[in-house]
C-alpha cells in the first residue's frame, strides 16, 4: 500500500512540475533563440570561440549539459506528451526578420565603433556612446543616429518577440536576456555596463 502511494504522490508531483514549466517564461529556449538572432546580426566573425571541454570551465559545462540531456530524456519517457508541449521561442515572424535584416546592416557600420570603445553594451539591452572622444567630430552625429536607430530597433525586436509568442507579458524577461546575450555573443575588447560600472569584456 505504501508503495502505491509513493508512486501516486511521485506521478502527481511530476505532473504539477510539468505543468507549472508550461505556465513559466521559458528562459532556456529564449537564450537559444537570443543566440541565433545575436550572432547573425554580428556575423560569424564575432562570435566568441566556445570552451574547450579540457579546461576545467568545459568539465563543468560538458557534465551540466550531460546531466540536463538525461534529466530530458528521463521526463521525455515518464511524460512525453507534456514534454511535447513545452513552450519555444518564435524569431521567425515577418517583423523579427525585418528586424534583423535592418540590424545586421547597421553592425556593419556600429562595428568599428564597438572595437574602439566609443560605443558600449548597456545593461538595458540597448547601446550607448559611452565615450564620443573616440569619434572624429565630423561623424559624430552619424553615431548618435546609428545609436538611436539601433535602440528603436531593439525596442521594437523585445516588444515583437514577446507579441509573436501570445505573451506580451514575457517583453521585460526577453529585454534582460537579450542583454546578457549581446555581451556573452561579443567578442573581446567589446566595453558592456555592469552593476553601474563599464568594463572591457
């Protein structure tokens, strides 16, 4: 009797557990889809080199990820069919595309200013001319249009994604991690606010 119990009370349990993922923001497929956007408005040369499973870094990650596949699997066979129904991350709407096309065409010219530092990673999940010295005075205010053209653009791309998906609500969370995702895609030299402080990456 006892036996039946606890697997009564292990089945509810996976139950609720699985219903209350479908009902939270997923934050896991968000950071796959923010990476994809990401680095395609960077383009492949700006994407950071991954960990090398060695380094002790990537014996942490590899066992992480190793562990998260089996957990999947395991919920995949207790519940396939609510685990069939956890929520993705759409960035393949007209709007988002349009989007990226207009982004991926600015980097080209926001580029030379990342690398000198003139122009910063906030931790709004916008940019900012943090140091307009960097800048010769004739094109400065050719950056500060670039700069507020980008951050339109980005607000838009938050408030898009978030409306796609049917949750407008979801607009704060996407804003945050598409911010850690801007700097974790950049590469090194790249300047990114941080507690209120600017840092190189």
């Amino acid at each position: 009797m006892k036996i039946r119990q606890l697997i009564t009370v292990a089945v509810g349990v996976c139950l609720v557990a699985c219903v209350t993922v479908n009902v939270y923001f997923p934050e896991s497929a968000t950071e796959r889809a923010a990476d994809i956007f990401i680095k395609d408005v960077y383009g492949h040369d700006e994407q950071t080199p991954t960990e090398d499973p060695g380094s002790p870094q990537g014996a942490v990650k590899f066992s992480t990820e190793a562990l998260i596949a089996v957990v999947a699997k395991v919920s995949d066979f207790i519940l396939p069919s609510a685990y069939a129904q956890q929520p993705d991350i759409n960035i393949s709407t007209p709007a988002v595309t349009t989007l990226r096309s207009a982004m991926e065409q600015r980097h080209r010219e926001l580029k030379s200013h990342y690398d000198s530092g003139a122009v910063g990673m906030a931790a709004t999940g916008l940019i900012i001319l943090r140091d307009p010295k960097l800048v010769p005075l004739q094109d400065r205010n050719t950056i500060k249009k670039l700069v507020v053209d980008e951050n339109a653009d980005r607000n838009r791309l938050y408030t898009e994604i978030a409306k796609a998906n049917g949750h407008p609500e979801w607009q704060k969370d996407i804003r945050e991690i598409f911010a850690e995702r801007w700097v974790g895609n950049a590469p090194t030299g790249w300047w990114y606010e941080s507690a209120g402080k600017w840092q190189t990456k």
